[in-house]
C-alpha cells in the first residue's frame, strides 16, 4: 500500500468513532473473531486500547494484522486503525 492510499484511509478513519476496545483481557479468540468480522463488515475500523491492556497499541496493531489479515493503517496515542478489503461487502474505493 503506498503513502498516499494510507493517507486517504487516515482521512476516511478520522471521523469515526472507535467501537471496539481491547482492555486487560489477552487477546482471546472471541477478540480476533469480532474484529474479523467487523473487518468484513466496515472495512475500516477503529480500536481503542485500553491503559489496562497487556499490550502496547503498536503490539496489538500487528498481532491483529498478522491473525486478520489487515493492514495497520494509523497507530495514534491509544487508538488503532485497521483496514482490510471486504470480500462480499466492499464500500471504500482506494485511489491508485
């Protein structure tokens, strides 16, 4: 993904409210499959780490990529941005 794709997503992801967060809890399999199918659904999400959390916003962005299958798009203080190309859903037409 170039530059400029990930900065038209950071545009896109900025007015988004953060609906999922992600606290104390490890990251459990409940986690990763509700964040796969929000995935699916929206393709591009919003996660908000919780100070509890046993993993750094940067940790997380990349176990979650790396289980998900998503690209890491913004990590920014406590919040995380996701994006992956819905496969049946698709609504965000990435520039080339």
């Amino acid at each position: 993904m170039t530059g400029k794709q990930r900065a038209y997503l950071r545009s896109l992801a900025n007015p988004l409210t953060s609906k999922y967060q992600f606290g104390k809890n490890d990251l459990n399999d409940n986690f990763i499959k509700q964040i796969d199918a929000a995935l699916e659904a929206n393709e591009l999400i919003k996660i908000t780490v919780l100070e509890t959390a046993p993993l750094s916003p940067r940790e997380l962005s990349d176990k979650l990529c790396g289980l998900t299958g998503a690209e890491g798009i913004q990590v920014i203080g406590s919040k995380v941005v996701l994006y992956r190309e819905s496969k049946e859903n698709k609504k965000i037409e990435i520039p080339k």
